[in-house]
C-alpha cells in the first residue's frame, strides 16, 4: 500500500493562486500515475489534472490553461499549481496515485481549497 500525504490548500480570493502537493511513499514500480481529484459539496469527484511517470499530462476542461500538475520522480511527490482560481474551483481535494503494474491504486486525505471573496 502506497501512503498519500498531502499539503497545501486553505482559502483565497478569486483570481488568486494556490499550490498543493503530494508526496507517495511505499512499494511502487516505475510506472505511475499521479493525480488530483476534487469533490465539491453533493457532487461526485471528478479528475482535475493526472500525470504519468512518464510526464503525460490530462486535465480537465475547466481547468486547462489555469492549473499545471507536475511530478519529481525521484522524491516521490507531484504537485498541481492552481492560478486563475474561481470560487467553482473550491472543493476537496484529493492526491491520487495509481501504479500501472501492481494494479494498485491510494488516495490521500483530502485537503480543503475554498475560492471566496
């Protein structure tokens, strides 16, 4: 089992910008995804942005051109910088990591981000 630890979040004011990280520890082989999720109050948790070990990118639609995910392998850890932010953007969210190979798949804790004048 992969352990999640997250950082990062907290509140700011729209158009401002936010940094979350993650950082994935235990057995893993060389080919991964990292990910952020979010999920919003009674709403389903919908993929914002993933990276494969590889450096492949996706990202969803409402957030292409404002956030930008990007990873360190060696340490283990991706990060999602989140500029342009809108108060739709606030929900939990969650660090994903999926290892392609061992079929196993962690989620992190969640961290709170709130977009609020």
């Amino acid at each position: 089992q992969v352990q999640l630890v997250e950082s990062g979040g907290g509140l700011v004011q729209p158009g401002g910008s936010l940094r979350l990280s993650c950082e994935a520890s235990g057995i893993m082989s060389g080919i991964t995804y990292m990910g952020w999720y979010r999920q919003a109050p009674g709403k389903q948790r919908d993929l914002v942005a993933r990276i494969t070990s590889g450096g492949a990118t996706t990202y969803a639609d409402s957030v292409k051109g404002r956030f930008t995910i990007s990873r360190d392998n060696a340490k283990n850890t991706a990060s999602l910088q989140m500029n342009s932010l809108k108060p739709e953007d606030t929900a939990v969210y969650y660090c994903n990591f999926f290892d392609v190979l061992l079929l196993k798949e962690s989620w992190g804790q969640g961290t709170q981000v709130t977009v609020s004048s």
